[in-house]
C-alpha cells in the first residue's frame, strides 16, 4: 500500500488552519468559558496560507492533523477540515481530560509517528511547540499568519494544557 510509504505533513488546527479570533475572547474571562470556546470552532474562518500549504503538502505527503483540542471536539473539527477542503486524514487530539501543555502533548505524539514513518513537516502556530519540535530534530513551519494569540490562548496551551 504506497500510501503508507508516503512521508507525512503534519498540521494543527488552531491559528494554523483555522482563525480563532473571533472566539478567543471566551477565554479572557475569568472563569474561562470553555465550553463556548470550542462550541463556536466550528464557525472558525478558514486561514487560506495554512489551507494551501496543506493542499501543497498532500500532493507528496499524507495529511494529518495533531491538535491540542480535546477528543470531545472530533466530529465538529472533521466536519470543519471537510467543509474547507482540506484533505482527509488522520487525527490526533487531547484526551478530554489531558492537562499537560501543548509542547508535551505533541511531542510525545511526533515522537511516536516517527518511529514508523517519516516526517516531512510539522506546521503549527505555538511558538514553545515549534521550538521543542525543532529541538528533537523534527522539520518546522511555524505558522505566522494568524492573528497574535491573545494571553488567554497562550495560557491555555501552555500552562492549561486545554488547547
């Protein structure tokens, strides 16, 4: 099966793929409003530099998605890579109650695609998960092309461990 032999481009969703803008003031508030914040996802505009480079990609690469967002959030986030075009794939989410950081999460999953296969690109807009994937070898784009992610979506990836 030459599809398993193809190398792999793996993207996030959010403020990759996806522009979280608009929700993002759900977690400025105090308690933050989680249930909200992934319930508006999929009202999420496409971000056309990401959905062209992983339509560039999938020409050589198997697509697969590796996302902070937890596993509650799977069909809401397959239908939105559909409705935007994006090839299908594979995807690799938090479990509901994982709190690790974002950094760890997907490092460990990176870690454990690479035994089996190799892995062309990982494109993702967190800075400290770009970082640590650079650091253990792994080929990096970050993605620059959303809007700055407010302190609250910074927070919750790194020191939440919730997206």
């Amino acid at each position: 099966m030459t599809e398993t032999r193809r190398p792999l481009a793996v993207f996030d969703l959010d403020n990759t793929l996806a522009d979280t803008a608009h929700r993002q003031h759900f977690l400025e508030t105090r308690p933050k409003d989680w249930d909200a914040f992934f319930d508006a996802a999929p009202q999420d505009p496409p971000l056309a530099q990401g959905v062209a480079l992983a339509l560039e990609a999938a020409q050589e690469c198997e697509v697969v998605y590796l996302t902070g967002r937890p596993e509650r959030c799977r069909r809401d986030a397959v239908a939105w890579l559909a409705a935007q075009g994006l090839p299908e794939g594979r995807m690799w989410m938090r479990r509901n109650h994982d709190r690790r950081p974002a950094r760890r999460t997907k490092l460990e999953i990176l870690r454990d695609l690479a035994r089996g296969r190799e892995i062309r690109m990982l494109v993702d807009d967190d800075e400290l998960v770009c970082d640590d994937a650079r650091r253990a070898g792994f080929r990096v784009v970050r993605a620059r092309w959303a809007a700055e992610a407010s302190e609250g979506l910074r927070e919750a990836q790194e020191r939440e461990g919730r997206t």
